[in-house]
C-alpha cells in the first residue's frame, strides 16, 4: 500500500473556504472511485498550547500500489481535480507532496 499526503499551507483568514473547497472538491471529483484508490481523508490543521501554529490543512489518500496513484496522476480526473484550483492569496506557501511504502 501507498500513502499520499498532500499538504497545503492556508493562510489562517482562508481556513473555512479552503475547508469547503477541498471537501466539495473531494466529493465532486469522486477519487474514492479511482482504480485502485483505498482511502481519503481530509484533515483540518489544530494547534495545540506551547506548539507552533499548524495552518496546513492535508489530504491523506491510500492506494494500493504505486501504480494505481502514478496511473491516477496521469489520468483525466487528476487533471479534473486540479483544474479548479482557489486563489494563490489562499496560500501561505506552496503545496508538497509526500509519498510513502506501507511497510508495517
């Protein structure tokens, strides 16, 4: 299994837009109903006393292969997906990618 996260740093005003964006976006682009897609998750950043702000909201996908996410960001709903992207002011910074084996 592979696990994605796709991390977005928010500027904080943008917080409850952005929220709405990415959960509509996820719905309406259905990427559960990929080949071989096993998992989203969409996290809202908390922060916690004596810690440094979290402003990063994170799409956590899960996929059973590398395959099925590389043949994911090649195919039209990837392209779908990120064709309706918000405002760059939205953004403390750019987004990053972090891919990963499933190991244990």
């Amino acid at each position: 299994m592979v696990v994605v996260f796709t991390r977005f740093p928010i500027k904080k005003e943008y917080n409850e837009e952005y929220a709405k964006h990415i959960k509509e976006a996820a719905e309406k682009h259905h990427i559960l109903e990929q080949p071989g897609c096993m998992e989203v998750k969409l996290l809202y950043p908390q922060n916690v006393p004596n810690s440094a702000n979290n402003n990063t909201f994170t799409i956590v996908t899960g996929w059973k292969d590398m395959k099925s996410f590389s043949d994911y960001t090649q195919s039209e709903a990837f392209k779908k997906s990120h064709a309706n992207l918000p405002s760059r002011e939205w953004f403390a910074s750019k987004p990053e990618v972090e891919v990963y084996e499933v190991i244990a």
